[in-house]
C-alpha cells in the first residue's frame, strides 16, 4: 500500500550490508495533506467506534513521519493507530516501515508478515527480504524476494524485490543466478527511472564480482550518463578503469 515509503535501507550493493548507492530516501506517498485514499478508509473502517478520526490523523502523522525520514516519531503515531485499529492491516504495514527504518529488523518482520496475512497482499516482500539480509539469513532473504516478483506488484516493487534477492544470492556466491534475477526485470538505456539507476548498481556490482569487469563498466557509464552524481558510481568505474 505504502510501496513509496518503503525502499529498502541498502539498495543493494551486492555486498552484505555495506558500501553502495546511500539508504534511499522515503517519499510521500501522495501530497503531505492526505493519506491515500485506500490506506484512509481502510483504518476509519477498522478503528474503534468513535474513534475513527483520531486513527486516520495519527496514520496521516505516522506517514508524513516516515517521509521527512523520522521512524521513531512514525512508530509512536503508528503505535497508537494499532491501538485504536487492532485489525487494520495499514497500521501493521506503517509499524513495520517504522521499525525497519531503525534498523529494528526483527520487529519490521513481524508487522510487515502481519500487515502481508491481513491484506493478501506481497508489496512489502522486499522489505521482508532485506530485513532477513540485515539478520545473516540471504537464503531467507532470496525466498521471500522471489515471492514477491512471483507477486502483481508494481514495477518498482518488482525492481526493488529483484534488487534484494540479487544481493542476497551475490552474499551466497551464486553470481550467475543473481544475475539472472536482476535481469528480470526488463529496462531500457534510454529510460532510467530511481529505480532503474539502482538496479543497474547492483548489476554492475554483481558482475564485477563475477570477474565481468567491462560489462560492469558500461552499466556504470549508463548510470553515469543519465546521472553524474548517482551514488558512487564514478568511483566505481574509475577504480575499474
């Protein structure tokens, strides 16, 4: 629901939690006045009687929160959306985002796999995923990324599951297999979205790993190109030059 607030912590060096394109910055949602509009109704319809106005400004505060990047003022607001919401889905999903945000990866992994029983939905598999990277578990980590590219999710979902489930299997040194999963996801040179950008990162970091060192430079000078500043791209490809 909230997938626009839910990039993942690392990116996706390819590497176990370190070096890499820096955290990526959380984003509203949609303006900073409304939650959407789905996220809304479904915590008014599962609030406490009376008590429906009071859940939807602390799930629009816990949203906002994680936007301007504050997780622990989002998990106080989000704490008490649970308390008035016990069986809204939203408020698991926006804990969770709190809690993984603080590096508090265990506890994002209970209120994420609540908030994914409750609404049937995967769209925050990869932050599952990424959690279990952070705890040392890549083989968890790759299984729950995987569902989430089996799942409909958004493109950039997608990307972001491909992104952690490469990372993961590159942890494991099975290079070829991460990148055939990076790969899955089609892109095009002369489009280059966010997510895009990160996930030619990770690609370029996986096959210079697997000893592909010119294939590594020319997704680094593609990166470049779109973008001089992204990540640490130019460093990258003037180490491999």
């Amino acid at each position: 629901t909230l997938a626009a607030v839910s990039r993942h912590k690392d990116p996706a060096s390819g590497r176990p939690r370190r070096g890499g394109p820096p955290p990526a910055e959380p984003r509203p949602h949609r303006a900073r006045s409304s939650l959407p509009r789905d996220v809304a109704e479904e915590v008014r319809g599962t609030a406490r009687s009376g008590r429906a106005d009071q859940a939807v400004g602390l799930a629009e505060e816990a949203v906002i929160a994680l936007s301007e990047g504050d997780p622990a003022r989002a998990e106080r607001a989000a704490l008490s959306v649970k308390a008035l919401a016990s069986r809204s889905a939203a408020a698991r999903e926006i804990l969770g985002l709190a809690f993984y945000h603080q590096e508090r990866f265990r506890e994002a992994i209970r209120e994420l796999q609540a908030y994914r029983r409750m609404s049937g939905r995967r769209d925050q598999n990869h932050v599952i995923a990424d959690a279990h990277r952070a705890l040392g578990a890549p083989e968890r980590a790759v299984m729950e990324a995987r569902d989430g590219l089996a799942a409909p999710v958004e493109e950039a979902v997608r990307a972001e599951c491909a992104i952690v489930a490469g990372a993961a299997l590159a942890d494991l040194g099975r290079f070829e297999e991460a990148l055939t999963v990076l790969r899955s996801v089609p892109t095009r040179p002369d489009v280059a979205r966010p997510h895009h950008l990160r996930l030619w990162y990770v690609t370029a970091d996986v096959l210079e790993r697997a000893g592909q060192r010119d294939q590594a430079a020319r997704l680094l000078r593609l990166i470049l190109r779109h973008d001089p500043d992204a990540f640490d791209a130019a460093d990258r490809l003037s180490a491999l030059s």
